[in-house]
C-alpha cells in the first residue's frame, strides 16, 4: 500500500523529505550537546555544617540523628557518611523507581523534626542531588601579572568572579585561593582594668547614689554590632514622592572604627572613652596560608557548575567568550581553562560525526562496488542522510541530547540503515529482469518483501525492550541509544516502502544487467564448501560449540572494565604529603613538581591549589578541609596533542617517583569511572570498633599490595589530627558540684575561636571585624590548658587540673559510616597495563582465605562493584532480548522449529565478538556488551532470509538439499552485502579514530567481529542444523 502510494504520487513523498529536511535541521540546532546522556540518579546529599566541632562531635551531634531519620523514609537502599571537622556529609541511595522531589519532601520534613534536638551552633541542614552536574563545567585558573596574591585576590574578587556568575547557563562560582581580610580588636585588659579603677573611683567620689558602672570585653562587642547598623525604618510620603527612611550609618573607615565611642558618663572633665583607648586595631589577611598557581604565578581558581537545563558545550562557549572579554578589559591578566568540558564535548561529538559520515560513504561504496551501477546505488544512499535527519527530529521531540551514547548509536545504525533498501532494490531489480514494467516492478518488489523487512526491523528494534526492565547506570545511560538506533530503523524501514520505490520507477527504467562471471564463480565455490558441510554436519557443530567456548573464556580472561578509558588532555595530578607537613614545605614540594611538569613536551599550562578537593570536591562546593597537606595540580595538554595525554602521565609518575610526596596523576575526572566515583579498587571494611577496624584494614591493604597491577595502596586510615584529651576525675568534680558537660562548655567558651561581631567596608573591601583578648592571639599549650580556671556553681574557681589531668593523643580527620556503623574505605590504582576485572578477581580469590572478625564485613566496592551490577542488568537484557527475538520469528514463521533454527545465529555473533576483542587486546567492557546484545536483533536476519528462502524452495516441489544450495546461492549476495555496508560503515570507528570514540570503540569491534564471523558462519551453520533438523525431504505449501 505504502509502495503504490509513493509510486503514484512522487511528488507528495518529494514535499515530505523536504519537510524532513527542514524539520531536521531546525531540530538539529536547537539540540543541547552534553558528553553524557542525561541522569536523574537516585542519590541525595545532607551538608551540614557545625562550627568549632571535631569529627567525633560531628558524628554523635549530627551525623547520627540525621542517619536516623533518613532510615525511616521511603524506598531508602544505602545511607553512608563521612563527618569532618566543622561539617557532616550524608550520602542517600534511593531504589530507582523513586520520585526525588517527593523524596526531598520527605525528607526536608525529617530534618525539620530533628533540627530542635542539635547543638545551637548546627547550620541549617543543605540538601542536594548527587549527579554528574555537580562536576564543574569549567575549571579556570585567573592570575594576575606581577601583583601579590592579596592584592591579585581583591582584583579578581571585584572585577572578575561577577562577570563569570553572570554568563547564562552558569550556576555558581567557587573561589579556592581568594584572600580572606579581617580586623583584629585586639583587647589590652590592662588598659581597660585601668579605666575601670578610675570610673570606680569617680563614682566613689560621686556618692552612693552613683550607679555602679564598668567596660567589659561583651560590652565592646555589643557596642560595635549596635553601633554599625543601618536599616530601612519604613517610607514617608511627601508632595507625591515616596521617601525611604533609614536609620543609622555603617562604619567605613578605620580611624572611625578606632575613634567609636565606648561610653561617655555626664562627669566633668571625662572624656568620652574610645575604642582606641581600650584596644589595638589590626588589618589583617590570610594571604600567608595561601597557595594557589598558575604556571608559577599567583593565582585563584574558579570552579563553575552549570545549570541542570542547560547544554555543557553551550555554557562553555559562553563561559570561553566571557574570559576573551574580560582579558581584554583588563591588561595584565591571564584566564587560562584548567578543565573544560565543553571542548572534550566538542571534540567527542565532532569525531563520531566525522566518523558517522566517513561510514556512511564507506557504505555506499559498497553498494556501487556490489550493484555495480550508480542508479541503484544512489537510491540506496539516499536512505541514509534521510533515516538520519528522521532520527534527529524523533530525538529532539523527545529530549534526547546529542551525547558519545546517543550519537554512538546512530553511528552503530548508519551501516543497517541500508538494510531494507538494499533488499527491496534487490527485489525490484529481479522483477525487473523478469520483463516487468518499472513502476510495476517498484510496487510489487517492495510490497513483496515488506513483511519480511518489517519483522526483520522488528527483531532489530525488540533488544531495546528489556532496557525498560534494567536499573541504574545501565538503563540511564544506554537509553538514549536505544531510542536513536530504533528512530533510525523505523525511519530506514519506512523510506525503504516509500521513498526506494518512488525513485526506483524514476531511475530504474533500462534493463538490468545479468550477474556477472565473478559472482557465479564465488558461487560455486561457497557450492563446494556447503556440500562439505554438510556431508560433515557433527564436525561443523562441535567446531562451533568449541569456539563459542574457547571464546568466551578467552575473552573474559582478559579481565572486565565499565567504560574504556579515554585522553581528555586535562589531568590531575594529586599530592599527599607526609603527616604533619607545613605550608612552607608543602608550597616547596609543589613548586618542584609544577617545574617538572613544565618542562614536559606538550604541557601547555599547569595550575595548582593547596587543599584542594579536586573537580568533584569543587563541585559539591567544599575542598580538601584547608589542610597543608594535599594539593591538588591542574595539567592542560595542547589541544593539537591530546593523544599524548597517557604518555604525559607516564612521565610525570617517573620524574616525580624520587619526592617524598605521594604523588599520583591521571585524567582529570570526565571518564566513566571517575565521574560516577567509582574508578580503581576499593574494599569497604565496616563494624563498630575503630581499633578492630583498623587491623583489618591494615590486613587487607597488605593482601592488595601483594596482588600485582596495584598501586597507590591505601588502607583508608586518615591522618589523624593531634589533640589533647581532658580527662575528667568524676568524684573530684563532682566534689565541686561540676559534671563533665558543665566543664565541657566552660572549656568551649574559653577555646573556641571568637565569631565576627560585625563587618565593616573600607574602600569596597569587606572586613570582618573579630574582637580577641591580647593573650588570644599567643599560642595555647597543654599547661596553659590545665591552669585554665573553671566556675562552680557556688560561684567559686578551681584550676582545671584539679578536677582533670591533659594527655596528647590522636583523633581521626574524617570518620566513615554505612548504613549506621563505621567503616574504612581501601583504595588503590591499577599500573598501566592491568585491568580491572584480572585485579578484582586475584584479589577476591585472596580475601575468601582471610578470616574476618565476627561483626565485621569486608565488601569488595569501586568500579568492581559497578561492573557487576550492570553486568547483572545486561545478563537481563540478553535474555529478555532473545525471548522476544524468538516470539517475533514464531509470529512470522508460524512454526516452532525454523525460528529455533534460526536462533543459533545469536551465539555466532558472540562468539566472533569475543574473538575481536581478543585479537584486539580488549577487555569484555559494559559498552562491548551492549555492542554484543544488540547484534543479537541484527544476525538473525540473515537466517531469517535464508531459512525463509528454503522452506519456499521445498514447497515448490524442490528436494531438502537442493534447496539449500539453491537458497544459499540466492541469498549469499544480499546477505553478504547488508553484512559489509555494516561493517564497513564501523571501521573507522573500530580504530578509534578521534577524541572521545574510545569510549565507544569497544562496541564497534564486537559488532564488527560478530557480524563477520556470524555472516560466514550462518552461510554454513544454518544450512547444517536446518538438514539435521528437518527429517522431511520436501515441504507442502500448507507446513510452510
């Protein structure tokens, strides 16, 4: 119907590509560019942040009664968290299934409920969602040229962070290395013990009647948040003009702020009592505890996060722009992108459309190579461009973004996007040759085999259904391809029924030629080779059996991986000093480091940051805890060597192995692995008692550093802090009517670092304004402690050594939680060279001989951990696939058997899948499996045509045998030739031709090995197993 249709009115199906064609290009730019698809991922973060607070109080403060509370809501699978100095992270998993906005309902009620029962001090509880949006975008490094780091800092805090806030697209931006300024009032109580003798003594002289009057610390403190106030006080309306009231006027200058008076008494002779009387005031910054760099200068690094709706290459270009904008009103300074996404996208997406487009006229090449005339080979082609543009308008309507996995999939397609029209064309040009007319021979050629391409299409599309039935990454991600390949299938099937046949009645007009001498002469020799066979049919099967075997175990021992690795040209390089290392020796350590980066070939800039948390620290807006120990250093690879990123790792792991530093560098973060938090091994050891923890932990790190392939070893014990522990004697405080709480909080007020009283703007600068006794700003020691004096409730003091003695002793920077106990994560990385899946399963094979503590569980984790579980979720799909691959051909056979037949071409297009990636030194990664399933819809149309073919064959009175030999010498060239436009089409995408296509390289080698070996095999399989199975020599028209 559709074929007579386009035949009879050509000009309704010209109007409808031209339609197409706008539609797609309009389609086309106004589509967002992202590296990944989209993710919503069922995971929510609780920041919470509690001043002054040590990691223990963290924990029993605030971590654990907000893991409480998380417990009891819907649909929780996992609670972790981490609890810091000052701060509280919460990690929530979700079942998948999950709403995350009524999640965050929920669970903004159960913060609320618990929020009462927390310290004072304990900051507002922030909720966020955990996903890779929380990557920065960009990560820039601003410097500028000759100027100190406090005052570059003021510089780029007034005239540059603004201007990136603003581009469009921008959610925020993080400042590490912005100098913090502060005014210290530094109180002298000699000169205020002085002024309250003399007032004591005037109002002596004054008589009793005088009321008692004297200057305390609180009250200074009071004074100045009093005294710096203005505030709107409400409108006044006259003559028709509404006027603003407002009331006071904040200090802006510092000999005001010296000159603020304190108190002035109605005495004769007194002179009003100023702050500059009573106290010294200091302009002070943090600049010495700074450390920021960008090829060796002074420097601040800006992360910048993008808005959710937003295209990662669009707010990137804009970002890109503002920085030429801003280095041009400005003179001196320098932006460099330290972390760009938005190129890496770029580039990505840029070489699969190279890619894409270098296949598809590899493929019709091979059509002109087969057909030998250019008319049919033009028809053909023209299915490709128009399937395409199809695709993308289906693809924008239903918000899929142009990403590696949805263009991946279309660049997968583009060879099967041929398919159809080569089987119709084939059948109109055989019409042809039988005498019929052109239009004739382009409606009955393509409605001959419309039912055919249709259930083919079909098979194709039905291993896309299962995704719908997965979970996690495996159906987040791989989605997107699932809709581009079937979008540009059904799109190829209807082009083949509608636009093939329209232009083959136009072009198709002269007599066809007959095949030519070269064809018949492969014809007779696949003749021979078929009678071979099947003559020999147990020899052909068990070779088979013995290579689908041979295969898969050779495949699998080459070790597993999620996503393949893939050179971004940025890097991160991490450095962990020894415990205990000062600013000094840390800044010495990695300017050495900078310096040997530098003088690496290809390196084309290199910045640092002290504390750093690296990209997805930055992201989730806290860094490395400010300590002097860690820095975390940005390497920008040149743009035209991004290849050489791996070697460049390489080298700065030799020429820094002699420092004493823990140093390790790799890509900066945009892989798979990485960005999902899941790269290199990890094994969670979890239980109750940190000491036990420990040994196992120490135990385990010595098992994974005695595998080989591992580096980097690290047994999860943080560095700890030194503290000194106040042990309180409960008889002898109780003696003083003082319990261990009530000394606790007479020790924090005396200890605890003094909150801004106000803050003041001196020349556009913000100062915060910090009132301290003179002692405060001296070093406190242990005996200072131990002499400090603590009230009683009577009202009497006692030294706190009395009641308690000092001991030092170590406390944990960071303690771990999972699902309500404590845990130690041991982590290392893999040397070049070793995979994954080979160094998990040694390791695996080790831990079942260790004998774990009773209560105590050790849980392999990391990118393993994620391997499994989508590896779990592909074993689904394969089987969900094949049943419905079988219900199809059943429907279409109607027959049991001749599907059953068909069905064994699946274990030939794994067996030569397993077999490319083995002669290709590939391990079995989640994107070659996905390669592998979706070649499983594709290899059985083949059989199809061919058993399809044979059981036509016998029912026209033809013998079993010549039947096959017939049906394989009719079908071995469309067969053969929908094979090779396929896997011609990938070749360039299997050498990984291109930023980025590594990542999806492994798809196209198993699809290729697959659909060779499976095209061969079904030449010879399939006619074997169909004589083996079939007793019957000839077929009625009835059984067929």
């Amino acid at each position: 119907m559709l074929s007579n249709f386009s035949v009879r009115k050509p000009y309704t199906i010209v109007v409808a590509v031209v339609i197409i064609a706008i539609l797609g290009i309009v389609s086309f730019m106004n589509m967002t560019t992202d590296l990944l698809p989209s993710m919503d991922l069922p995971y929510a973060v609780v920041v919470t942040t509690y001043p002054g607070a040590s990691p223990e109080e963290v924990e029993s403060g605030v971590t654990r009664p907000i893991e409480q509370s998380m417990a009891s809501l819907s649909n929780i699978k996992n609670i972790s968290s981490m609890s810091q100095e000052h701060m509280s992270l919460v990690i929530l998993e979700f079942s998948q299934t999950v709403n995350m906005d009524t999640v965050f309902i929920e669970m903004r009620e159960s913060l609320d409920m618990i929020m009462a029962t927390m310290p004072d001090d304990v900051g507002s509880p922030m909720m966020l969602k955990l996903n890779p949006d929380m990557m920065p975008v960009m990560v820039l490094s601003v410097a500028v040229e000759g100027a100190e780091i406090a005052e570059a800092s003021q510089f780029i805090s007034d005239n540059v962070v603004h201007e990136f806030e603003s581009v469009e697209g921008v959610a925020s931006v993080s400042a590490t290395g912005l100098v913090d300024n502060s005014i210290h009032i530094i109180i002298r109580e000699d000169k205020i013990e002085e002024i309250n003798n003399n007032l004591a003594m005037m109002m002596a002289q004054m008589g009793a009647q005088a009321p008692e009057v004297s200057l305390t610390r609180d009250m200074v403190s009071g004074i100045l948040k009093g005294q710096n106030f203005s505030m709107p006080a409400g409108y006044i309306t006259e003559d028709g003009i509404d006027y603003l009231v407002r009331a006071g006027e904040r200090i802006n200058d510092i000999d005001e702020l010296k000159e603020l008076v304190l108190m002035q008494l109605p005495i004769p002779g007194m002179d009003p009592i100023r702050l500059e009387d009573v106290a010294e005031v200091v302009l002070t910054d943090n600049s010495d505890t700074m450390y920021s760099k960008l090829n060796g200068n002074n420097a601040v690094i800006l992360s910048l996060q993008k808005q959710s709706e937003y295209s990662t290459a669009d707010v990137a270009s804009r970002v890109r722009d503002r920085m030429d904008i801003v280095q041009e009103r400005n003179q001196g300074l320098e932006i460099v992108a330290l972390m760009d996404q938005g190129v890496y996208v770029d580039m990505v997406v840029g070489s699969i459309s190279s890619n894409l487009i270098f296949g598809g006229v590899l493929a019709v090449l091979i059509l002109l190579l087969f057909l030998r005339d250019i008319r049919p080979t033009i028809v053909v082609g023209f299915a490709i461009p128009v399937s395409l543009v199809t695709a993308l308008i289906l693809m924008y309507f239903s918000g899929v973004t142009l990403n590696i996995i949805s263009m991946g999939g279309l660049a997968l397609g583009v060879g099967m996007l041929v398919d159809n029209s080569i089987v119709v064309i084939e059948n109109i040009y055989r019409m042809r040759s039988e005498g019929k007319g052109a239009k004739e021979a382009a409606v009955e050629g393509a409605k001959e085999v419309s039912g055919a391409i249709a259930a083919s299409t079909l098979t194709t599309v039905s291993v896309f259904a299962p995704i719908l039935f997965t979970q996690g990454m495996t159906r987040q991600i791989f989605t997107d391809m699932g809709l581009t390949i079937t979008y540009s299938l059904v799109a190829s099937l209807l082009i083949a029924l509608t636009l093939v046949p329209m232009m083959a009645s136009t072009v198709i007009t002269k007599e066809v030629r007959k095949e030519e001498k070269k064809l018949n002469a492969v014809k007779a020799s696949y003749t021979k080779v078929l009678e071979f066979s099947l003559k020999r049919k147990w020899v052909v099967i068990v070779t088979v059996i013995a290579l689908f075997v041979g295969s898969i175990a050779g495949a699998f021992s080459m070790g597993t991986e999620f996503f393949p690795a893939s050179d971004t040209g940025q890097l991160m390089v991490n450095i962990r000093m020894p415990e205990g290392s000062t600013l000094e020796e840390t800044a010495e350590v990695s300017d050495e480091v900078i310096n040997i980066i530098g003088q690496i070939q290809y390196v084309d800039n290199v910045g640092a940051s002290i504390g750093g948390g690296g990209p997805m620290g930055m992201g989730m807006g806290f860094g490395g805890g400010g300590n002097y120990e860690t820095v975390s250093i940005y390497v920008l690879v040149d743009e035209d060597n991004v290849n050489q990123s791996s070697d460049i790792v390489r080298q700065i792991n030799e020429k820094t192995a002699h420092i004493n530093a823990e140093i390790s560098a790799g890509d900066s973060g945009a892989d798979m692995g990485a960005m999902m938090g899941g790269s290199g091994i990890s094994i969670t050891v979890s239980g109750r008692d940190f000491q036990t923890l420990e040994e196992v932990a120490k135990d385990i790190a010595k098992i994974v550093t005695s595998v080989e392939g591992t580096t980097e070893v690290f047994d999860g014990i943080d560095r700890t802090e030194p503290e000194l522990r106040v042990i309180v004697d409960k008889e002898k405080s109780i003696a003083h009517g003082l319990t261990v709480a009530q000394v606790f909080v007479q020790l924090n007020e005396l200890l605890r670092d003094e909150p801004a009283t106000t803050t003041i703007s001196v020349g556009n600068i913000d100062y915060n304004v910090m009132v301290k006794d003179e002692d405060s700003m001296k070093g406190v020691t242990g005996r200072d402690i131990e002499n400090l004096m603590i009230e009683t409730p009577q009202g009497a003091v006692v030294p706190l050594s009395e009641i308690a003695s000092v001991e030092e002793g170590t406390g944990y920077g960071t303690i771990r939680r999972e699902n309500q106990q404590r845990l130690l994560n041991v982590t290392a990385e893999l040397e070049d060279g070793f995979n994954i899946g080979l160094v998990s399963r040694e390791i695996n094979n080790k831990l079942s001989d260790y004998d774990t503590p009773d209560g105590y569980n050790v849980r392999m984790g990391g990118e393993q951990e994620m391997i499994n579980d989508a590896f779990g979720d592909l074993f689904l799909m394969l089987a969900m696939a094949v049943a419905f691959i079988y219900l199809i051909m059943v429907a279409q056979f109607q027959s049991l058997l001749s599907p059953f037949i068909v069905m064994f071409t699946i274990p030939l297009a794994f067996t030569g899948g397993f077999l490319a990636l083995m002669v290709t030194g590939s391990p079995v990664s989640i994107v070659a499996f996905i390669g592998l399933i979706i070649l499983t819809g594709v290899v059985v149309n083949n059989g199809i045509v061919f058993v399809d073919y044979i059981n036509i064959l016998r029912a026209s009175g033809m013998t079993k045998k010549d039947a096959i030999i017939q049906a394989g010498n009719v079908r071995l060239r469309p067969i053969v030739m929908t094979a090779l436009t396929t896997i011609i089409a990938l070749s360039t995408m299997s050498f990984g031709m291109g930023t980025g296509t590594e990542m999806i390289q492994p798809m196209a080698i198993t699809a290729i090995g697959g659909l060779i070996y499976a095209t061969i095999l079904t030449l010879i399989l399939i006619p074997v197993l169909y004589d083996l199975m079939n007793r019957k020599d000839k077929l009625s028209q009835k059984e067929v």
